[in-house]
C-alpha cells in the first residue's frame, strides 16, 4: 500500500503526475491478458456454432483503439465461409434482426472483473510505493 505522508493537495498531485502512467497501465493491460482470454474462450465455447469464432480468439498484444480502449484479446480472421470471426462474436454479443442476444463477452469481464482489479491493484501498488505523498 501507498505510504502517505501529505503536505498539501499540491504535493499531492505533483507526485502523483510524476508516475508513468503508460508504462504502468501497458503493465496492467498484460496482466489481465491470460486471465481475460481464458474466460473469454470458456464463455464463447458455451455456444455450439461457434466452434471456429472460438478458437480464433487470441491475444493480440496491447492496442489502444480510436476511442481509447485498450484490446488485448478478440477473435481473429474468418471462418471457412469467409465471415469474420470478430463478426459472429458481435452477433453473439448484441443479436440480430433473426438472433436474440446472447451475451458472451459481457459475462466473460464480469467472472474475471475482480480478479483483474486485484492485479491492477497490486500493479498501482508497485508503483506508488516508490512515491512519498
């Protein structure tokens, strides 16, 4: 845990916009990589049209996307029909017109959500310690 030791708000802020915030959350994202992508398969691989989406999803390595999301895992390339895998996970996600929503990636986060706050937690914590506030 953080040592706390303050002497104003300013002080405060100062040391805490001294942390290397990319650094730490690219450290962060990685981490919850496996936990993520484990959980992600097991859900997706409840579904049994989905034997090629499954096992497409990977671990893509840290990106940031437009919106400022960061990706780490996410089904990849196309099934034998030329449909993409990443497609069938949407359809599964949020339905069509024809399918009602069956929502895997939303039950995937919410098994593993406290288990990545902890590491996150643990990661914040590292880097903190260094701080005197």
């Amino acid at each position: 845990m953080a040592r706390i030791k303050s002497t104003g708000f300013d002080d405060v802020i100062k040391e805490l916009t001294s942390l290397d915030i990319d650094k730490m959350t690219d450290e962060m994202v990685k981490a919850a990589e496996p936990v993520m992508l484990e959980s992600l398969r097991g859900h997706a691989s409840k579904h049994k049209e989905t034997g090629a989406m499954v096992s497409s999803i990977k671990s893509t390595g840290v990106k940031q996307n437009k919106l400022g999301k960061y990706l780490v895992v996410r089904p990849t390339g196309r099934d034998k029909n030329g449909v993409r895998n990443m497609e069938k996970m949407a359809y599964l996600e949020y339905g069509t017109y024809k399918q009602k929503a069956t929502p895997v990636v939303t039950p995937a986060v919410k098994d593993v959500e406290s288990r990545i706050e902890k590491q996150y937690q643990d990661i914040f914590d590292k880097y903190t310690k260094k701080v005197t506030i």
